[in-house]
C-alpha cells in the first residue's frame, strides 16, 4: 500500500508541476506513502484521534517535516544507528515490545484454533511451522502464541518469513520491523513485499540489522 500511495502522490506533484527536485519528489512520495500504510496499524485511541481532526492538515504536515529534519540531522550528529525504525540498540527495543500489549502495536493476531477453523491450518502444521522457525509466533500471557495475520499467504506463511527470523530471533522484534514502513526498502513495508514473493531485497536489510 506504501508503494502504491507513494507513487500516486508522485504522479500527482509531476501533474501539478511541483518546484521539487527528484530527490525531494521521491521523498515527498514514499513519506506519503509510508504515512497512509502506517495509520491502519496504529492503537484505535490514536486512529480515532487523527481520523477526527478537522485542523490544518498543511500546519500538522509543515510540523512534522520540521520534526523529522531535526530528528535525522540530530541522529547523524549523534552517530546513532537508525535501521528501518529501529533507532535503538536491539536489546534495549527488544525488552520495551516484551512490556507491550500485542493489540497495541502489532496489527491483527489470533490463536491456533482461530487459524484452523479459518485458514484450515491444522494445529500440528502450525506448531511444526513454529518449530522450524518458519512462522512469527507471539508469546501472549503464560505460554499461548498468537500469530499475526499478515504474514500468511493462501494459508501458508509468506516466503522469507524463515530467513528474517533466522537474522532477527526475537519474534516481537522481527514482526515490529516486518510490519512498518522501511526507510532501506524505499518506504514499503517489510511482509507486503514478502507477500509479493519479493524475499532478497527484505532479507537482505533484516540481515544488515541484525549485524548493526
């Protein structure tokens, strides 16, 4: 969805005769981009907020490109490591998503019997594809997993799944990343493209993060 906004914002800036360089027409569009797939995936208190305003949307705008140039020019003044919205130390991104409710920031999630009654995955296929690492698998309360609904295509996980859990293997820290629009995937998010079938360029920067 990303993609696709980005480039009808383009589109659109080209038609109008935008005074923009391409850099700035290619970043105007993947912000777009990645504003509009992000929103459905925030907490509904803060969904409602935003879908409620009846401001400025050209004052809000101008606010946040102000914030966000402060923001990158602080962060490479400071040499700190920004990786597809992983601004900080693993570790340390790690614990705050344990201290989280799921519902708060990973999108859609239900438990096994949900997934078989539904998708028709028989809980032994699902609890192998967990095994195996080849499925995300969120641990909620004592010892039940939930899985996000995202990640599966025609009733099976999206090709690469596999790949990025071996590069990142903390669940809630690979489908924190997997679920958010990407600066290194040119503002798309992460599973989309996986879903698409489009595994190298994604498992590439989950490795490159696991490294930083």
């Amino acid at each position: 969805m990303a993609g696709l906004v980005a480039e009808a914002v383009q589109h659109a800036l080209m038609q109008q005769g935008a005074l923009l360089d391409a850099e700035a027409l290619v970043c105007a569009s993947a912000v777009a981009g990645g504003i509009a797939a992000a929103l459905p995936f925030l907490p509904q208190a803060q969904r409602l907020a935003i879908t409620s305003f009846k401001g400025s949307w050209t004052e809000i705008a101008s606010d946040f490109y102000r914030a966000m140039a402060e923001k990158i020019t602080g962060a490479g003044q400071a040499g700190t490591d920004r990786a597809d919205g992983l601004s900080r130390p693993l570790a340390e991104r790690a614990a705050e998503l344990q201290s989280m409710l799921i519902e708060d920031w990973a999108g859609e999630v239900a438990g096994s019997t949900y997934l078989e009654e539904t998708f028709r995955i028989p809980r032994s296929t699902l609890h192998r594809w967990q095994r195996r690492g080849e499925v995300v698998a969120l641990r909620k309360g004592g010892r039940k997993h939930v899985f996000p609904l995202a990640q599966f295509v025609d009733g099976r996980p999206a090709p690469g799944i596999s790949e990025v859990l071996a590069a990142i293997t903390n669940p809630r820290l690979a489908w924190f990343w997997l679920n958010r629009p990407s600066a290194e995937l040119g503002g798309r998010i992460p599973i989309e493209v996986l879903r698409q079938d489009m595994i190298e360029d994604v498992v590439r920067v989950a490795r490159s993060l696991s490294r930083a």
